[in-house]
C-alpha cells in the first residue's frame, strides 16, 4: 500500500518540473510545427535575401555610406544592410507569431492553455520564448548566407552580436504577442500587419543612415525614425556586429520588450482582456 506523501508527490508535481512540462509542451509544438514546415524557413527568408542581392546590387553606388558610428571605415551597403536586414526577419517573425496566436484563439487552442492550472504570465512567457527561438533560427541561416556572399563578421563578435539578435526578437516577438490581443480575426490580419510592418521597417535605420533623413530636410521621417523601437534594435544590432555597445539602444529594446510583455499579459487577463469580452459577447 503506498504512503499518502508518496501518492501526493505523483499527484501533484513540483512546480518546476511542473513548468519544465509547459516549456515543452509550448515552445517544443512550436518548434515541431516550424520544423514539419521547410517552406516556412524558405518563404521567411525569401524577403530579406531577394532585398539583399537586388539592393545591394542596385544601390552600392547610389548609397555611399559615410564613416559614422559605430563604423571606423567607408563599409559596403551590403554590409550596411545587414542588420536591417535581420531585424526584418526578426519583425517579419514576430508578426507570423501573432498571427498564430490569432489562429490558435479562433481554434480553442488558447482558451485551452490560458485555462491551464499555471500562471498565466508563464504561459505568455513560453510563447514569447518560442517566437524569439524561430526568429533566432531564422536569423542565424540569414547571416551565415550573408557570410557566403561576403559579408565578413569576426568572431570575436559572435557572442554579442547573438546576445542583440536575441534581444532584438524578444522585443518584436512581445510586439506580436501584444498586438494578437487586439487582432480579433485573421481576415483583419493582413491589414493591421501593413499598419505596423512597414512603416516600422521603413521609418528606422535599417535600409538607410538618419543622417540621409536629415540630410534631405526630412525632419518630420528623422523625428519617427528617432521614436520607432525598431530602430533602436537594428542599431543594437549594428553596433554589435561590429563588438561596440550602444547603451540607448539597448535601453530602448529592453524597456519596450518588457512594456510589450506586461501590455499583452494584460490583454490576455480574463477580468480586462479578449476573453471577458468574448464571455459578455
């Protein structure tokens, strides 16, 4: 016959074998389903890659990039795209991220997990974390193809560089993870990501210096740029791809992750969120 404390032990586990559990069970259905989808590495590639070789080609000599920081030298546009280039495969995937969310809450799937008996604060994070290891992943495959067409990046680098890349997706995966709060349905979804994507892409330094902006009396583009997040997590990128920290970029990324996290917990809380008005509805 077993002990009452032996029975209750197998009833009700630890807490952290217990989120060990949720950590596999979330992160592991996202990385399984992204790994059962070759095409979804190909397609979120495609974008960044075909902007690669067309504009650098195109604009190598139209987009003299001038010695500013975090540079010491004149630097190719290619290797000046780069970064940009990797924060648009990390936005691109925090926006495919909340359009999963949206599928997975008109299926069930996400009454079902946020009526788990965890926290859901927990719950969210894991999600976070499985949207930041695609976009990492992803990430990772776009600079090693970089790398084969000649964009040098020392290895000395590497660690910081792979600590700004994960910083950088964290922020916009919780920016997607905010935003699925308020996408009600996919047919809105293609239209609100238009509203978010480029302009947040466009307006930033990822394509092109601020100075350019300034420099051709675009004050009120400089003052967005100067305000959208997604340029202080390219620039966090940029500068350590070259093992320089910039202190307000990271600043910036941090901050807005963690007031984009604390948004979305919000919205997904049953007393304020989707799921009472879904209940009054």
């Amino acid at each position: 016959m077993q002990s009452p404390t032996l029975t209750s032990d197998l009833a009700a586990p630890s807490l952290p074998m217990h989120l060990a559990r949720a950590l596999r069970a979330v992160v592991g259905r996202e990385l399984n389903r992204f790994l059962r989808q070759p095409s979804r590495l190909g397609s979120a590639l495609v974008r960044p890659l075909l902007w690669f070789v067309v504009f650098s080609a195109g604009f190598s000599n139209v987009f003299g990039v001038a010695i500013v920081p975090p540079y010491e030298t004149y630097i190719e546009y290619k290797a000046y795209m780069v970064p940009g280039l990797l924060g648009m495969v990390a936005l691109f995937n925090g926006m495919q991220s909340s359009l999963s969310m949206v599928y997975d809450r008109e299926m069930g799937v996400m009454r079902l997990l946020l009526t788990a008996p965890l926290a859901r604060a927990w719950l969210l994070a894991f999600k976070l974390l499985a949207g930041t290891c695609l976009s990492v992943l992803q990430m990772g495959v776009f600079l090693v193809i970089a790398a084969l067409f000649g964009v040098e990046i020392p290895w000395a680098t590497v660690p910081p560089l792979l600590l700004a890349m994960i910083s950088a997706a964290t922020m916009l995966a919780a920016l997607g993870l905010m935003l699925s709060v308020y996408v009600r349905q996919l047919e809105n979804f293609a239209g609100t990501m238009n509203f978010v994507i480029f302009p947040m892409f466009f307006i930033s330094s990822a394509l092109y210096p601020l100075w350019k902006l300034e420099e051709s009396g675009a004050w009120w583009l400089l003052k967005l740029a100067e305000f959208n997040p997604f340029t202080y997590a390219v620039e966090a990128i940029r500068y350590a791809s070259v093992g320089q920290f910039h202190g307000l970029s990271w600043a910036v990324v941090l901050g807005c992750g963690a007031v984009f996290f604390v948004l979305a917990l919000w919205g997904y809380d049953p007393q304020r969120g989707w799921i009472r008005q879904k209940g009054s509805a």
